[in-house]
C-alpha cells in the first residue's frame, strides 16, 4: 500500500493512497474528538454536531447537500466514536473535488439553523430512545460507564436527552470553535487520485483554518463496577468488562490474537464450549475496546433466565482455563490467520483504507505499513498470550446485566469465581 502525506502549515494532514486502476475515490475528514473529550454539560454534543452540519452551511441547504452528492451517484455519511468524528464519501473519480467542497462545507460554514436544530434535536432524542430500547446495545453503555465512571470516556456517545434537548447553535460553535482545528484533522482519500491534486484542493479550502484545539484530554482511568437492569424480555443479556491496554502499549498485538482465540469466532474457545458443547447461548463472544489511554477486554453474552445460572460458571470456567493452561500452537497460529486475513481483505476496500490510514495518522502520526503490523502480529508467542490472559483476568471485572433477571452471583461473587 503505498501512501503519501503533506502537511499544511498549520498543521492539517493530507494522505492518499493512489489505486489508478480504479474509477472511484473514497475521501474524508476524520477528527480527533468525540465523547472522551466532552465536558459533562455538554454530553453528546459531539454527535449531535455531526448530525448538524448535514443541516446546512453558508454554502448549501440541508436539500443542496444531499442533491450536490446524489446527483452524480455518490455516497456520504458520518459517524462519532469516543475519540473521533467523521465525514467521509464515494464518488466516481471526476467528482472528488465536490465531495471535497461539501466535506470542507460541514467543518469551515456550517450554519446550525434555529428551525433545523429544534427538529434534530428530537431526532437525536428518538435515536437515544432507541438505544435504550434495544438490550444488546444498551448494555455496551452500562458496561463503558461502569468501567470509567465520571469520566468523559465512560458517558454516552449520544449523551442524555436533557442535554441534547439544551444544546443551541451557540454551544455548537463554541464546540466546533474549540475541538475542530488543523492539528487533530486528517484528510484522506484513496482511488483514483494523484496526490499533488488532492493536497492542492484541500490546501485551496483548509490553509487559513485555525491551528490548535482550545481543550485538554482528561486522563483515562478504568476503575471496573457492577450494575443489573431488570426488564420483562425474554433474554438476559451479560457484558463482562476488564482492563486491557491502550494504543501503544507492547501488548496491543498479543492482545487483539488472545482476543480473537477466546471468543473471535466460530473456532473460538468460547463459541466451541458456550455454544456448540453447551448450547447455553445463540450470541458470544470477546471484544477489545482500545483508547489513547485505557482500554477494555469484553466479553458479551445473551442467554434466558434460566440459564444465565449456567452460563456465568461456564465463562468463569473458560477464563481460568486460559489463565492455567497452555494455549496450542494451533489456536495461536489459527487467530494470527484470521487477523492478518481481515487486514489484508479490509485493504481491498477504498473506504476502509481511508479509514484505517486516517486513524492510525490520529493516533501515531503516521501510517503504519502492512509489513510492520504483520511482523508485530507474528512476533506474539504462547508465552505473550498466556501473560496477556493473565494480566487481564487479573483486573476488577465490570459486571453488567440486562434483562428478565432471577438469579446470578453478586460482583464479589463473581470476582471469586474467577480467581
């Protein structure tokens, strides 16, 4: 994958990636904020100024941005993480410039219209309402805030609908004034494009933008917590949080392999036991959320009342297991496989490639080659896996429970099973 960087002078970068065989360009701005940066009276307003800027701008209506990229058959949305915001497209190769123009709209002009702003705000209250509704996602919240509580990385993306319900243009601007600068954008696009054109159009529309943010990241602490939820449904949903490692921590790889092994896939020691042996479950399986600072190692569950009396010494089981026992050269070569496949495969994509050169940019100022990510993912031995494991399950759980509840063992409880 060969890529190319310019940086303006005030700082803002600009990466491609040339496919010239291709006939379209995937582009986007990806911005360093998102919930982990929110000051608590304003929880939310990240994502809710992501739904704005699609409102209008001093350039185009809410209709004109839709038209001005449907129009020629292009594609464009959003999306806002804990630590980042984007506005991203796919256009045939002879409209990247218009793709650009209404990207650059969203972050230099946008307006925030009174009249827009009192109806997306009960857009995004619906959207917040729909979260709750739905167990299985809902969960993943309980789980994050008890992990880090009262800390920006631990509330909503969404935040409270008494927050949405505040927020006036005045405090989007104040948001978008302090948040959105050269020095924590990223643009990218990857296709058909020559660098030295694409860098000439973003500097034409970005060079006079201002430098530096006018905020500070609060540190990142994982505490671990417990929480249950009753609800008349007939699942019992289980998320079972514990510390894990941020960005740049050596034991980022080992991490990401343990955590494909455990519970990645169909293959996975807790899909083969939970599941296929058992038949406890429909859904399981691990995860790992990594931040600049922290991190979490998941593992999610759905199973009925009933045999959530089974299901939690199962898993307890398959952690103690891993932490006693040696993991086969089989299964560590088997997750090292399924990592590097979805690596390689993801490159296929333009809009992932965007995605992935653009993160990595935000967080290591850099893009890291395929070899060097290869090489850090066959380095990781049996024995890293086993520390990896070990470090982990070593760490407070973050316990979290939604759903038609009778029994189930109390945080203390459940610590104990697992040591």
């Amino acid at each position: 994958m060969q890529t190319q960087q310019t940086t303006l002078e005030n700082g803002l970068r600009i990466i491609t990636c040339d496919r010239p065989n291709t006939e379209t360009v995937s582009l986007g701005a990806w911005i360093k904020t998102g919930s982990a940066y929110e000051k608590e009276e304003v929880n939310g307003i990240s994502h809710f100024l992501e739904h704005m800027v699609f409102k209008g701008t001093k350039n185009r209506s809410a209709l004109q941005i839709s038209e001005d990229i449907e129009n020629v058959g292009g594609q464009s949305n959003a999306y806002t993480s804990r630590e980042c915001t984007a506005f991203y497209a796919k256009m045939l190769k002879e409209d990247t410039e218009l793709a650009l123009d209404v990207i650059a709209d969203f972050i230099l002009c946008p307006t925030f219209p009174e009249e827009e702003l009192v109806k997306e705000r009960e857009v995004v209250v619906q959207e917040i309402k729909q979260t709750f509704d739905a167990p299985d996602d809902i969960i993943f919240d309980y789980l994050q805030e008890k992990a880090f509580p009262n800390q920006p990385l631990g509330r909503a993306i969404l935040g409270p609908a008494e927050k949405v319900r505040s927020f006036t243009s005045e405090t989007l601007n104040s948001y978008l004034k302090s948040n959105y600068a050269a020095e924590n954008i990223v643009l990218c696009a990857t296709g058909n494009i020559r660098h030295e054109k694409f860098a000439e159009m973003c500097r034409q529309r970005f060079q006079n933008f201002r430098k530096s943010v006018d905020f500070q990241i609060l540190p990142q602490k994982y505490v671990g917590g417990f929480y249950a939820e009753k609800r008349e449904i007939e699942q019992t949903h289980l998320a079972l949080g514990f510390e894990s490692v941020d960005y740049f921590s050596d034991r980022y790889y080992p991490t990401m392999i343990f955590s494909t092994l455990f519970g990645g896939g169909m293959s996975s020691r807790l899909f083969q036991e939970i599941r296929e042996k058992r038949g406890l479950v429909y859904t399981v399986y691990s995860f790992v959320n990594t931040h600049t600072q922290s991190g979490t190692f998941g593992i999610y569950a759905g199973t009925t009342p009933d045999e959530l009396q089974q299901l939690i010494p199962a898993v307890t089981d398959e952690i103690k297991k891993v932490c006693q026992e040696k993991v086969s050269p089989k299964e560590l070569e088997r997750a090292k496989a399924q990592i590097k496949a979805s690596l390689l495969m993801a490159l296929e994509s333009s809009s992932a490639t965007s995605e992935s050169m653009a993160r990595q940019t935000l967080i290591f100022n850099r893009v890291l080659s395929v070899e060097e990510i290869v090489e850090k993912i066959e380095k990781v031995s049996l024995e890293d896996i086993r520390e990896t494991a070990c470090r982990i399950f070593g760490s407070k759980p973050t316990y979290t429970l939604v759903g038609a509840l009778k029994k189930y063992p109390t945080a203390d409880e459940l610590e104990k099973m697992i040591k």
